[in-house]
C-alpha cells in the first residue's frame, strides 16, 4: 500500500496518510488554532498506521512502539505524509 516506511522500536510499519474524516474530526489542530498535545500525536500516528495494519491496537502502539524519543520524529513523518506541514 502507498505511504511511507516508518521505524519504531525495531518494527517496520507502512505510514499512510490519514483520513479526511480524521482530519475533521480535529480540524481545530490541522488548522493551527490548536496546539499539538500528546495525545493528539499519539492519536495521528495510530490513525496513520492502523490503515495498513489494522492488527494494530492503539495500546499496543503507546506502549511497545512510540516513547520519548520517537514520538514528534513519527508525527511529522505522518503529518508529511498527510501533505500538511507541521507549525514550528
């Protein structure tokens, strides 16, 4: 499937864009009037990721794959691939 690879933690995913119902959903952060938390991150990347592998769990995710240190490199890898440009 289309999207770009992406490393966590030693495994391999395929980062697809995300959904435009996604995208609504938090329109208040892909719009700038927001900014990212957290959780909001977290919840890209899993929105992201789960499109290619939907045996993916969310819980799964947080606690084996993203920490500290991956976290903000993950989300602008999905937020580039989603063709939106991350605020500095």
């Amino acid at each position: 499937m289309e999207g770009i690879k992406l490393f966590l933690n030693g495994r391999e995913f395929i980062a697809r864009p995300v959904t435009l119902a996604f995208i609504r959903a938090n329109a208040d952060f892909f719009e700038g009037t927001k900014s990212p938390t957290v959780g909001f991150m977290a919840d890209t990347v899993y929105a992201s990721l789960v499109r290619n592998h939907p045996d993916l769990s969310k819980d799964d995710l947080e606690e084996n794959f993203l920490d500290v240190m991956n976290l903000k490199d993950a989300f602008a890898a999905v937020m580039g691939t989603s063709g939106v440009n991350e605020k500095k």
